[in-house]
C-alpha cells in the first residue's frame, strides 16, 4: 500500500541565489522577476509522489542576508534533507554553498540528504562556475548535484524527486513540536 512520508527540508545559501524563487516554482510553478529578500525564513509544503511512496516536503526557506545567518541552525536542525543554492554566475556563492555544505556536515543530522543546486542556468552566457568543477565537488562530498533554473522551471521538480528518492523509506516520523518557531506555522503562506 501507498504511503506518505513527511521530512522537513531547508534552504540554505547566499542570499539572491533564488532560493525562494526555486521553492515557488516547486510548490506554486510561479516565477518572479522582482523576488523580495526573504525575512527570518518562510514555510511551504509540497508532495511529491514516488512509485512506491509519497513524500511531503515541510520546507524551511532561509533568508541568506548576513544578519540572519545565526538563525540557520534552528532551521537545519533536525532536517532530513538539505538543499544548498549557488548562483551558476557568482563564484563567492559557490564559495558560501561550500561554507553551507561544511556546516551542515559537522552540525546537521548524521544522516542528511544534501543536494546543491547551481541556479540560474538559463543565464549560460553569464556563467562564472563550471558545472564540471561543481559536480566534481559534490562528487568528493556524496551529495547530489543538479544545475536549474527556478526562471524556466528546468531541473526544479527533478531536483525535489531526486532528493526523495534517497531518503530512507521507513525513518521515524519528525516530531511536531519540532518547528523552530513557538507557533506552528501557517501552510503555504506568503514566502517574503
Ligand atoms: P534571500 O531570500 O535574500 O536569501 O534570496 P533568495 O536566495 O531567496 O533569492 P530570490 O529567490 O529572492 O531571488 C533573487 C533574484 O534572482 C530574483 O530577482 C529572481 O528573479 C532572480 N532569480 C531567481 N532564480 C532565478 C533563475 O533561475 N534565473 C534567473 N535568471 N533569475 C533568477
Ligand atoms: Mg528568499
């Protein structure tokens, strides 16, 4: 029989890397052009539906601005998985998902799923980071690593399938009280 399983999954990155912009095109296929920095972090849900299992992503967008990075690890605490943005045109964010990829290797759950994502693919022409160089990176660290454009939708979806098939099918479900906020959050509201 189906099952559902429920993982809590973080952003992190530079800021301007589209972190928001890859999750609205994941849970609402939106793009926009003029994306607001994210305040704090913001909360969203999405499934996505495997052959033998669905799985629904409680997602933790963080806000990359400087004077928020003490708050990331109340959200990457006890998350299953990780999704670590570069900005295929800005080699300092390739430099800061290093930085990410480290800290949640040291301080994250032992068993983490970290994939990086090279956003903005579809601005080629402006490339800074190498995708060979990128995956050779992700490679040495056993992390996935997919190149998308949250613009043009390419690689978004996969990018989340990718991730849920390498989780573990039967692990513990995460504890309510587990939110990082005093209150629950409110699903899919308003990201920035
Ligand atoms: P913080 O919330 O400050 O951490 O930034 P963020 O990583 O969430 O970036 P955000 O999603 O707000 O995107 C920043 C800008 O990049 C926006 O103006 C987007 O329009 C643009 N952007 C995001 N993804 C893409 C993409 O795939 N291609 C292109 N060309 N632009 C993108
Ligand atoms: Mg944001």
């Amino acid at each position: 029989m189906d099952s559902t399983i429920v993982v809590k999954l973080v952003l992190l990155g530079d800021t301007a890397v589209g972190k928001s912009c890859l999750v609205v095109r994941f849970v609402r296929d939106e793009f926009f052009e003029f994306q607001e920095p994210t305040i704090g972090a913001a909360f969203l849900t999405q499934t996505v539906q495997l052959d033998d299992a669905a799985v629904k992503f409680e997602i933790w967008d963080t806000a990359g601005q400087e004077r928020y990075r003490s708050l990331a690890p109340m959200y990457y605490r006890g998350a299953a998985c990780a999704v670590v943005v570069y900005d295929i045109t800005n080699p300092d964010s390739f430099a800061g998902a290093k930085s990410w990829v480290k800290e949640l290797q040291r301080r994250g759950d032992a068993n983490v799923v970290i994939a990086l994502a090279g956003n903005k693919a579809d601005l080629e022409s402006r490339r800074k980071v190498e995708f060979e160089e990128a995956n050779a990176y992700a490679e040495e660290n056993g992390i996935l690593h997919l190149e998308t454009s949250a613009k043009n939708a390419n690689n978004v979806k996969a990018l989340f399938v990718e991730i849920a098939k390498k989780l573990p099918k039967n692990r513990p479900q995460p504890e309510r009280e587990a939110f990082p906020l005093a209150a629950p959050p409110q699903e899919n509201r308003s990201c920035c």
